[in-house]
C-alpha cells in the first residue's frame, strides 16, 4: 500500500475507535446523539432552535457546536434554553471523534435525552469522520440547488435522514425538487426525506416525531443487551 493511503486509512481507523468509545459511554448513560450535517448556511443552527422550541419540553436536550472560530451558535443554542458545548476546531473543517470526546466529558450525560451534534459548515469531509453519533443527517436546502445529492454524494450516502429546509422559498427560487428527490435516492434509499421550513415552522413536527422515533428505537435496542 502506497505510504500516504497507509497514513489516511491508519487516520480513520483511529477516527472510528474513538467515535466507537464515544458511541458505548452514550448508551451507557442512556443518550441518544445525532451528527446534523450542512454546508453554511444550509440551516443547522434555526433547525436546532426549531427542535429546542418543540422537544425540550418532553426531554432534556444537550448541544454540542463545532466551528471554526467563534461560538455563536451555541449561544443561539443556550438562548434556546439548551444546555450549549463549543468545540473551536481552530480552522479545521470538520468535527472529529477525538473532539467530541472532549464535548462529551464536560457534560453530565446522564442528566441528558438527547446530544444534537452541529458539526462545522460543509458537504465533503464531515461525514468521513465518525463522531460516535447514532444518525447522520443531512441538511439541505432549496437556495442551495437541486444538485447537492449529485455533488456531494459520499455525504447523502450515509444520511439516515435528509431535510431539505427553506421549502417555503419554492415558489421563487428554479428548484427541481423531483431531481434533488431522485439524486438521493439514487445514492441512499433508505434515507428518509423531510421537507421543513425553519422560518415557518413548516415540516418540524415531522422532523421531531423522526428524531424521538429513532432515539426510542435505539434506547430499546440498548436495554435489550
Ligand atoms: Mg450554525
Ligand atoms: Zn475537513
């Protein structure tokens, strides 16, 4: 194996064992994480505002934000009411496993239901870093382009879910929205496809009804071991 492909795999497999060690000390305290994935601007911070606003009364909800060198977002997070970790990635373009390690130690994690993961603004190497998460998803939006699945296709490929954001601009921005649909489906058939809106609301109980689905079925599974 050439050296550099050498380096790049051992990088991710140390990658992996750490977002492994991150994924049993959630089960452990009983916590269900998602890795919220997007170009900037896509809409991560308002849809973390959005599911904030509707779930955290039912349950208690952490945030942990990647970015690159300020932490505005997570005090949009904490003006939410959420309890808000910074990872300053100092320039890197993506969360790693390591990072979130450090996050996850400054928590409490049993006084917690739910980590909602921002990871930092971009379509092509978050999704090649695990973190530990138990779903991907992946957040795309109508000023965006249909062609975001066609682009970035290693990233829709391993969404569990996909939402397309800003459907309120539909009617005034050219979006094929049946070619943004079949690009995904293309790569990721079992992605499931929500149509929201952060600014009108549009699509958010979907969008939670999807997350409190799939944090139930992955608590079962961990009380069944
Ligand atoms: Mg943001
Ligand atoms: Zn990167």
């Amino acid at each position: 194996m050439p050296e550099e492909i050498r380096i790049i795999t051992e990088v991710f497999s140390a990658n992996d064992a750490i977002a492994r060690q991150n994924q049993e000390l959630l089960n452990q305290r009983g916590v269900y994480a998602v890795d919220l994935i997007a170009s900037p601007g896509a809409g991560k911070t308002s849809l973390i505002e959005q599911t904030l606003k509707q779930l955290s009364p039912r349950f208690r909800i952490s945030v942990v934000n990647g970015d690159l060198a300020t932490q505005l977002d997570k005090e949009r997070a904490e003006a939410a009411g959420a309890k808000a970790v910074n990872i300053n990635t100092g320039g890197e373009c993506h969360l790693d496993a390591n990072m979130v390690r450090g996050a996850l130690s400054s928590l409490d994690l049993s006084s917690f239901d739910l980590i909602l993961i921002e990871n930092v603004g971009n379509l092509i190497c978050p999704a090649s870093f695990k973190l530990g998460a138990h779903h991907l998803v992946v957040i795309a939006s109508v000023p965006e382009g249909d062609d975001k699945p066609y682009k970035y296709p290693g990233t829709f490929a391993q969404a569990d879910a996909v939402l397309l954001n800003k459907i309120d601009l539909l009617p005034y921005v050219p979006f094929n929205k049946e070619r943004f649909i079949k690009g995904v489906k293309l790569l990721n058939p079992r992605a499931d496809i929500i149509e929201i809106s952060c600014l009108t609301g549009f699509g958010i109980s979907k969008w939670c009804e999807w997350l409190v689905w799939r944090m139930a079925e992955i608590k079962s599974s961990n009380n069944r071991e």
